[in-house]
C-alpha cells in the first residue's frame, strides 16, 4: 500500500491512538526491564566486589545464584517486551503503516507519487507529515522535508 500525503496524514490520528495505547501498556514492562538491568547490574557488582575480598566459596556460590537468577529475570522481561511490541507493530502495520520504532513512536508510510522508493516519516508528536527518506535511510537524523528534493 501506497500514500499519497493527504492519506498519510490522515492516519494521523488512528496512529497517534494506537501509539499512546501501546505507551500505556508497555510502560510498566519498559520498568520492569530497567528494574531488572540494575538488578543485575547490582548482583554483578556485588561479585566483583567479593573476588576482590578474597569471599569464601560458598558465598561466592550465593552470589553466582542470585546472578544467574537476576540474569534469567532480565533475559525473561526483555523478551516479553519484544513479545508485547511486536503484537502492538503488527496491529498498527494492518493500516499499511511500517513501524520503526514502538517505543520512540516512529512510523514511516510508503509514499505514492514522486521519488518510487520513497517513504513519508513521522513521529509520535508531530502533528503531520512533514518529512519523507529515501528506502533504507530510516534513521530520524537523515529525515528530509517534504519541500527538499532527494
């Protein structure tokens, strides 16, 4: 599926909806996973700091255990996050959109007319379509205004 501009903007608003929902729902695992980093984070500290006192074995066995189970928390919450964001990406690609980033809210739409290889971009927040990349420079630094030619 093709856009022309009006189309494109006129998702705006099913894009935006979908978006601040897919927000709701993953912000507390986006939490989750962050709480999880610092908790393994904290265990591997907790290790080094212990090698270097010289710990006993079986504390050094302790500490290996809250590791591994920090560790497997961590792996087991970022991968209900890819779960739960890929699920929200293939709703909002149904209206033809191609999600980028769910997260950062970054939306590109295969523009119809003009460049054949081109894609209008938007972000979450913007209030239309104001930019547009040439396939493959899907990065939000290389975006281009409309106005600007390829």
């Amino acid at each position: 599926m093709r856009f022309t501009l009006d189309e494109a903007n006129a998702l705006i608003p099913e894009l935006t909806r979908r978006l601040e929902a897919a927000h709701i729902e993953l912000a507390p695992v986006y939490a989750e996973v962050k709480t999880a980093n610092e908790a393994l984070l904290s265990a591997e500290w907790k290790m080094r700091v212990a090698r270097q006192e010289g710990a006993p074995r079986i504390a050094m066995q302790e500490l290996q255990a809250a590791w591994d189970e920090a560790a497997a928390h961590l792996v087991a919450t970022k991968e209900m996050l890819d779960e739960r964001q890929d699920a929200w990406a293939r709703l909002i690609q149904r209206s033809g959109a191609l999600v980028r980033d769910v997260q950062a809210g970054i939306i590109d739409l295969p523009a119809r007319g003009g460049h054949p290889d081109a894609f209008f971009c938007w972000q979450l927040g913007e209030a239309d379509i104001a930019f547009w990349h040439p396939q493959g420079d899907h990065e939000t630094e290389k975006r281009l205004p409309l106005t600007e030619p390829a």
